[in-house]
C-alpha cells in the first residue's frame, strides 16, 4: 500500500466530507419524494379524498435539524394551498375514524429501503477516499 503526504490526506477528507453531504442530500431528497408519493396513492394511504385538498397538502423537504440532516413528511399544512385541519383525524383516527397511518406506514416502508441505501453511499464514500491518492495498488 502506497503512502500520501498528510496535507493531500486531509484534503481527500474535505472532499469525501462534500461528497457525502452532498449524496446525503441527495438520497433523502428522493427518500422524501418517495414517501411523498406513497402517501399520495389512493391505495396506500387507504382513505378516499373527496376534494383532493388532503392529498395536495402532503409534502416533504430536506432540512438540518441541530445539525442533523433530515426530511420531514407533512400533511395539513399548505403545501399544496390552504390547510387541511382534518389531516391528524385521517393520520391517526379518533372514535369514530380509524387511524389510517399514510404517513406512519410511508415512513416506515421508506426508512426500511434508506438503511441500505445509507450504507452502500457511506461504503462508496470511503472508498472513494481511500483510492483518491493519485496512485494505484496494481
């Protein structure tokens, strides 16, 4: 194995530090979209929409929180116009509604395919790191 001077070490850091925040970025963007579109489905979300007001008011965006990437997935607010009240009776019922989950169920199902996803990105990441030292093992 072939040894690199410690400033171009730190300088592969920085770079896969970028890279993984930006594929991060990147694979929760799509993770939100996709849970958005979950939810949207008639079939999925299990609860018929009569004015689509509902549907439209679902969203999802990416943001840090305390310096954590995140992507919330919301619905009742006005993503899509005005807000829709209603949208937590729907999520998880009351006495007389039963909980229908849309967004829970969405979560869940994303959240069990972003696991693997997460690994293989951190996997590509830190190989990408380990190969950048301009000379190869061959």
């Amino acid at each position: 194995m072939s040894q690199i001077p410690f400033d171009e070490f730190v300088r592969n850091l920085e770079q896969a530090d970028r890279r993984l925040l930006r594929e991060l970025r990147r694979e929760l963007t799509i993770a939100g979209l996709n849970m958005e579109r979950r939810s949207k489905n008639k079939e999925f979300s299990r609860f018929n929409n009569r004015t689509g007001r509902l549907r439209a008011s679902i969203g999802s965006t990416f943001r840090a929180r305390s310096g954590r990437p995140t992507v919330e997935l919301t619905a009742g607010s006005s993503f899509g116009g005005a807000d829709v009240d209603y949208a937590e009776y729907i999520e998880f019922g009351t006495s007389r509604i039963t909980p229908r989950l849309f967004l829970g169920r969405s979560v869940d199902q994303e959240r069990r395919a972003l696991t693997p996803r997460l690994a293989n990105l951190m996997a590509v990441v830190l190989n990408v790191t380990r190969n950048t030292g301009g000379s190869s093992n061959a």
